[in-house]
C-alpha cells in the first residue's frame, strides 16, 4: 500500500484512525474524494473558516495567535495542521484545535490525540515542552484545556506505530469499523453504514409492527 517505505502522515488522519479504525484507513486510500458531506460535517467546516486563513493576531497580555500553522515532525513521519496555535511572552506554547462542540464529560479522546500529535510537532519545531493543549468549542465560545500527559502521549504513540504497521501491511480487514452512535458524526457514515444503525432500524420497524397489530 505504500509508495514509499516512511510516507507522511497527516495528523488529522491519525485522529481519525483514534475515532474509527476504518475511517482512518479510507482517508489514507483516498476514499475522501467520495466521501458524503452530512450535516456535522459541513457546521463542522464553516466553524473552522475563521481558522484556515493564515495570520497573527495580537491579544491582551503580548499572547500572539496564529492560525492555520503548518506542522512537521520528521522523525515520527507527521505532517498537518493547527487551526490555531498561541505565542506567550513567557515562552508558552499553546495549540488550539475548533471543534463544533465538547461533550458535558469532556473532549473526545480522538481530539485529545489530535491535539497531543500537534503538540509533538510543536516541540520538535520549538525545542520546548508543551504540557497542555485546548479545545475550543465553536458553538459555546469555550475553551476546554486538554492536559498532555505522559499516559496521552504513550497512547498517541502507540496508536500512530499500529496505523503506521496495518497500513505497511497492506490488509483492509485489520480496520475495524467503530460501529456505534458516534458514527452518525462521521464523514463516511452514509458509504460505511455501520451495523449498529441497522439494528435500530430493525428494532423501530419490529416495535412499529407491534403497535399496528393493535
């Protein structure tokens, strides 16, 4: 599958692989050039306009923010993107990744390694560390601080290595698709159509069938 031994990945694909296995792997294919726009997905897009024209802005206490910064780690094969990413006057780094809302219980861990891969590449390019990283809900205006642990990072690794290894091995059938209501948020929901949503279906058409016969 592999046109080349160490390809670049992008961080985006890698947290997508962290949210559906499956997903991950038909980004990697190119199987998003058919992919099916659903309603998440394009709210999703239009809350990240703001983000993805590269400029600085300049916020009280001398915090610089840029958007739309380019990330490279040449060691671990990362390419990509950070919708934003602050400058402090203390030497502070922090990136901030748009997402159309958090969860009550917090982040999805998805967006958690989406953040922890940015993080990496930002402490490669900046030869600091960056302990915390933020999500910043477009529909509630509120930024959800996302602390970058040892034990975050140890599974961002170990998730990118198994991506890097299932894609080396050329086999679609080691991704496992997700198959549970989060799916509904999926860009390739309407081509996987993941078993969970037939299930449902089958129950409200079984339960449907039982009101009749009264």
């Amino acid at each position: 599958m592999f046109e080349e031994e160490n390809p670049l990945l992008p961080v985006s694909w890698v947290a997508d692989y962290a949210f559906c296995q499956w997903a991950g792997y038909a980004f990697f294919t190119g199987l998003e050039n058919f992919e099916q726009k659903n309603t998440v997905y394009q709210d999703s897009i239009a809350g990240h306009l703001s983000v993805h024209e590269q400029q600085s802005r300049y916020r009280e206490k001398g915090i610089v923010q840029k958007t739309d910064v380019s990330l490279s780690h040449d060691m671990l094969y990362l390419t990509g993107k950070a919708d934003m990413v602050e400058l402090w006057p203390e030497g502070k780094i922090v990136p901030i990744e748009y997402k159309r809302s958090v969860p009550a219980e917090g982040p999805h861990f998805h967006h958690q390694v989406q953040l922890c891969l940015q993080a990496l590449c930002l402490e490669k390019q900046y030869q600091k560390d960056i302990p915390e990283g933020v999500i910043y809900s477009i529909t509630s205006h509120q930024r959800v601080p996302v602390p970058l642990t040892p034990l975050l990072r140890e599974q961002t690794l170990n998730l990118l290595s198994e991506l890097k290894n299932k894609l080396k091995s050329g086999n679609p059938n080691m991704f496992q698709k997700r198959n549970d209501l989060l799916c509904r948020q999926c860009t390739f929901f309407e081509i996987c159509l993941p078993p969970v949503f037939f299930d449902e279906l089958r129950k409200t058409s079984s339960d449907f069938a039982d009101q009749e016969e009264f």
